[in-house]
C-alpha cells in the first residue's frame, strides 16, 4: 500500500541541529501532543467510524510495525540505518511529536486530497495534506473563489483600496 506519509526521514532544522521522524501512528487523542495523550470521547468516536474498521483491519500489520517503531528505540534506530547505517541509539534523544490530521473516508480508505465542503455561509477544509503549508496560497484562492461565488462577494475584497467602510459589509463591494 502506498501511504501519503514521509515514512522514517530525517529533516535539518533551522537552528542547524538535525531531527529524525517516524512514520505516522494512530493517535488516541485529536490533539495528542504527548506520548501518553488519550481521551475516551476521541477513542469512542473513533471505534463509532465504520471507516476506521476498515482500514483497521486492511492495514493492522502496518499500523502495528509503525507503533512498534515509535515505541521501541532499537527499531526506530533500525529503521534510521537504512538511511544512515552508522547511526547508533545513543545518538539519538526523544524529541517532541507532532500532529498530522489525515481525513478517512467511510470505506477505510484515506483521503488524499483537499477536502472542501460548503454549507450555508461557511467553508471548510476538512483534510490539508502534505504540503499544505507550500499550497497555503493555492487554497486560499480557491476558498476566495468558492466564498466570492457562494456568498456574492467581490473577488477583489481585501485588496488596497477596495476595502469597505467598517460600518459597511461586504456588500457594499459587490455592486
């Protein structure tokens, strides 16, 4: 199976020093930040998906070697030296974790573009894959579009000089 993760990878950093990630694993915490980040409603929501059934059962044996990796030092390392074969463990120190949010659709199969769904006077990017930052201005234009058509706004909202008056809304711009 061909995952939209970076797999073990190593990425220097800004400030010189070098950081080694994981793969992805499942997280027990929408905003599970920590090693031990857990919140029952989340887990309920979670086995209440039959989505995540799904894929569960598809792809237990690549989410389980994944939590291995991030739980057992020796098989991260292991899994480093493919890159680097000199690595060693004691080269490596526990670093923080990072979220990604990854939408999966109700078959267990993930979602691997942007997502935008639009209700009455709202739009929402239900799923920003990787590299949504590098697409941040991309999807900006294309939220722009979609609330310029669906909300009769004036595309050239916000630019200098075609800003309203406070008191006025939005309208204004579109006559």
């Amino acid at each position: 199976a061909r995952f939209p993760f970076l797999g073990v990878h190593f990425t220097r950093m800004i400030h010189g020093g070098v950081e080694a990630g994981p793969n992805a694993v499942l997280a027990f915490k929408r905003e599970g930040y920590t090693l031990g980040s857990f919140s029952w409603k989340d887990i309920l929501d979670m086995a209440c998906f039959d989505g995540f059934w799904a894929m569960a059962r598809k792809y237990w044996r690549t989410g389980m070697g994944e939590m291995y990796r991030s739980l057992y030092k020796g098989a991260f390392v292991q899994a480093l030296q493919k890159l680097i074969p000199d690595l060693k463990a004691d080269d490596l120190q526990r670093g923080g974790a990072g979220v990604r949010a990854q939408a999966l659709d109700a078959r267990g199969q993930l979602v691997d573009d942007f997502h935008i769904v639009q209700a009455e006077r709202m739009i929402h990017v239900l799923n920003a894959p990787s590299p949504a930052a590098t697409a941040s201005i991309s999807i900006g234009r294309t939220i722009t579009s979609l609330a310029a058509q669906n909300f009769g706004l004036d595309k050239r909202a916000g630019r200098p000089g075609t800003e309203a008056p406070p008191h006025l809304g939005p309208e204004v711009l579109a006559s």
